[in-house]
C-alpha cells in the first residue's frame, strides 16, 4: 500500500480483501447508479488496514487513530468516523 516507505514500514493488503471491497463496490454500484464512490471505499480500506497494522504493532486504538490522522492531515475524529462505519 505504501512502497514509498522504509521496508520495515510498509503496510500490505491482502488479496482477498481487495476483492471483497471491490465486489461490495460493484454491488453498491449496481444498487445506486452514480453515487458509486470507489476511490473512497480504497480510502477507507487502506486507512482500517493501517490502523489494524499499528494496533498489532502494540499501539492502542487512540494511539493508532492519531499516528494515521497525522499521517494524513486530518483530525482523528475524521478517521476513527472513516473506520467506524462498519465494513463497507
């Protein structure tokens, strides 16, 4: 997900998660038409996959929520509310 980083850093999606995002996108696109936003499915993907990483890396959830924001410029509000919505 992030090759530009040191190797010790990066963080890996496996295959089959992508796939299961990728067919919850189709369905969703079959339900609403243009309101098809896979860019932000990937976004949120990539983002839990993260924080999943820090947290088995011994950090807490808040802990793992704040490096992420940071990372992104956001505030952690914005990505626990990102990662919260269940699996979409």
């Amino acid at each position: 997900m992030n090759p530009e980083a040191p190797l010790e850093e990066r963080a890996y999606i496996h295959a089959d998660e992508v796939l299961e995002y990728a067919l919850r996108a189709l369905e969703r696109f079959g339900k609403h038409g243009d309101h098809f936003r896979a860019d932000w499915d990937i976004n949120r993907m990539v983002i839990r996959s993260e924080v999943s990483r820090l947290r088995k890396n011994g950090l807490s959830f808040e802990e793992a929520v704040g490096a992420v924001a940071d990372d992104l410029n956001v505030d952690d509000r914005t990505v626990s509310r990102l990662i919260s919505h269940g699996k979409s």
